[in-house]
C-alpha cells in the first residue's frame, strides 16, 4: 500500500512496555528484555504492575466509488485495555523473567451512507504469556504463548446489498527465543526467535471455515553503548521468510533507535520504530488485529518513557500519553472484496499507569 506520509504524520505511541532491549538491561526496571540474552545485565530485581488503555479511529471520508450515495463515509472507532504485571530478577547469574497479561478490545464500524447509517460492532480478547531465564551474563532464552479471539456477529444492509456475518477467529502464537550479548568496544546484542502464528477461523455466513499457520521465525542485532546512567543503542529486526500478499511477497522488517537517561530519581526514555511490510511487535497482536491487520504500509512508532522513584530499591511510578495519526491508502475494509483505495486516517491517543516495586 501507498504511504502518504511516513515521518511528519506518524502515529505517536506512548507505552511503558516498550521492549527495546537487544544489546544491554534498559535503564527501567520493569521493561521487558526483547534479546533474553541482556537478562542476566539488570541491575536490581523488580515487580511491576501496569494498565494501558488505546483510544483509536480509522477514517474514510469519501467512499461513494465503490458504487454508494454522494458524500459517503466509514468510520471505525476501536478501543483497547490491558493489564500487565512483570517480574525481573536481579542479574549476574541465573535470572529469571515473567510476563502476563490480558486484555480486551472492542471495534464499533459504520458506515454512513447520507441517508441511512450501519453500525457493526466486534469483539476481541487476549491473554499473553512470557518467560525468560538469563543462564549466564550475556545468554539467556525465552518462550512466549499468546492467545486470542476475535469474534464478528452482525446483520447489516450496505449499499442495499444485505450481508450476514458470524465470524469467530482465534489466533496463537508460540514462539522460543535464544540470544546474547557481549561487550567489544560497543555493546552488541544477537536473537534468533522460532514462532508459529496461527490463526483458524469459522464463518457460519460462508458455510464453513478455514486456518492458516505461518513461519514467524525472526532473527535480529543491534549495538549500543550503556552505563549506569545513560543507554543507547540501534537495532533492527526481520522475518526470516517472506509473506504472501495480494500486493506480492512481503519482507516484513523493522528498525529502532532507543535513547534512555536518568536525571536523580527521574528516569526519560525515547525509541523510534521504523516499521514495514506490516511487521509488528507480538506482544501487541490484539492492536494489530484491530487496527492494522492486512494494512502492510511502512509507518514510524515512538515510544516516550518516564517514571519517577528508587532505581535500587523502593517505589516507582510512571504514567503515559500519546496523541497522533497516519495517513495511507486503503481498501474498503468492510467490502474488501473490491479494489477501490481510499485516503485512510488512524488517529490514536493512549493512556497507561504503572507502579513498580525494585529490590
């Protein structure tokens, strides 16, 4: 798909949890390792809690070429909670990590057509799970389970054409991580990650069903430099094998800059994410089902961390909020069937709040 505009109107997006970690332990304790190998690096051992909330609309003002009324529109409003909690053990040595979370989704379509109004309305939920374990200083693995529902139930009638859908689609994913990370001059972080992402689906509409399971197997690097005040590094992260798309094969693949630094009991942290080919991150599958799913255009994330607290032993608190949009070219997502583009815009904002405990 055409990218409008890939930097000046990308999507601005504020999580704690933003697992940039490929070449050294993050300045935030409670930040997830991406690279298992940079476990073992964390400086204090730490308990978090967190709650996130994605506020996002996907809007097409002019749709009436696809055979509608003058001056129709769509319009999907689509709204994410998760709740998190993370332990990370305290490094040098065998160190343990733990994820979990769950979170629901719900996305209200509609579709104006001047004189009448659809409104369809889907339902989405997902509970993720991780565990990490840093064997040595600079090696560690990891495994990953994540499972979904996506269900679509709805009678409508569009452009006088009655369509009836009753869709339930679960998805999984499995994956196994093994990495490291050593110290030449620079900080330098290697992953290799085996992962499964399957989806099966049940369409009562169309009398019966189907699944698919895709490779999602990923290799990624970086390099960076650290100490116990500062951090930076560049990363980038790739499928292994190609996608297949109405567009062709896809190379889905991602870049990323993280910049951290304390200031006292004040922790900052910046990380760009170049993303394309429709890669995403698999500890957001429901926001990508939701907002993003067959959407391959190439777009910029960033991810703005702060808190405030002991960096050694004590409380913590952190909060979050974003507020952006993108600009692209898409099909009609309720009528995919035809091939008509329309000019897209996501707008997103997004709240979260964290505490932590560190020990």
């Amino acid at each position: 798909m055409k990218i409008i505009l890939p930097l000046v109107g990308s999507l601005l997006l504020f999580s704690l949890n933003s697992f940039a970690n490929i070449t050294s332990a993050s300045i935030f304790r409670e930040m997830q390792s991406t690279n298992p190998g940079v476990i073992s690096n964390r400086q204090a051992a730490t308990f978090s809690v967190l709650a996130k909330k994605d506020d996002i609309k996907i809007e097409q003002e002019d749709i009436s070429s696809i055979g509608l009324p003058a001056g129709s529109s769509y319009e999907s409003n689509i709204n994410v909670s998760n709740y998190s909690l993370f332990y990370g053990g305290k490094g040098k040595g065998l160190t343990t990590e733990f994820f979990a979370e769950t979170g629901a989704g719900g996305k209200k379509d509609t579709i104006n057509e001047v004189t009448s109004v659809t409104e369809l309305e889907t339902t989405s939920k997902i509970t993720n799970a991780s565990l990490g374990l840093g064997i040595f200083d600079g090696f560690g693995i990891s495994v990953l389970q994540i499972n979904g529902q996506d269900k679509q139930q709805y009678n409508a009638t569009i452009n006088g054409n009655p369509i009836s859908v009753d869709t339930t689609t679960d998805i999984s994913l499995t994956g196994f991580t093994v990495g490291t990370a050593f110290h030449f001059g620079v900080d330098i972080g290697l992953f290799y990650q085996k992962a499964d992402f399957k989806t099966k689906s049940t369409a009562q509409t169309a009398g019966g069903g189907g699944g698919d399971t895709q490779s999602a197997d990923r290799i990624g690097g970086g390099i960076g430099i650290s100490s116990r005040s500062f951090r930076a590094e560049v990363g980038y992260v790739k499928n292994i094998k190609a996608t297949k798309s109405e567009e062709g094969d896809l190379n889905p693949a991602m870049a990323e800059f993280t910049l951290e630094g304390t200031l006292g009991k004040l922790k900052l942290g910046y990380t760009g994410r170049y993303l394309m080919d429709g890669f995403f991150m698999y500890k957001n599958v429901l926001y990508n089902v939701l907002a993003y799913q067959g959407n391959n255009e190439a777009r910029l994330e960033n991810t703005f961390n702060f808190s405030y607290g002991s960096d050694t032993k004590g409380h913590s608190i952190s909060g979050s909020y974003s507020v952006g949009s993108v600009e692209s070219e898409q099909t009609q997502p309720l009528i995919s069937s035809l091939p008509n583009k329309f000019k897209t815009i996501t707008s997103s904002t997004s709240m979260s709040l964290s505490y932590s405990y560190i020990f």
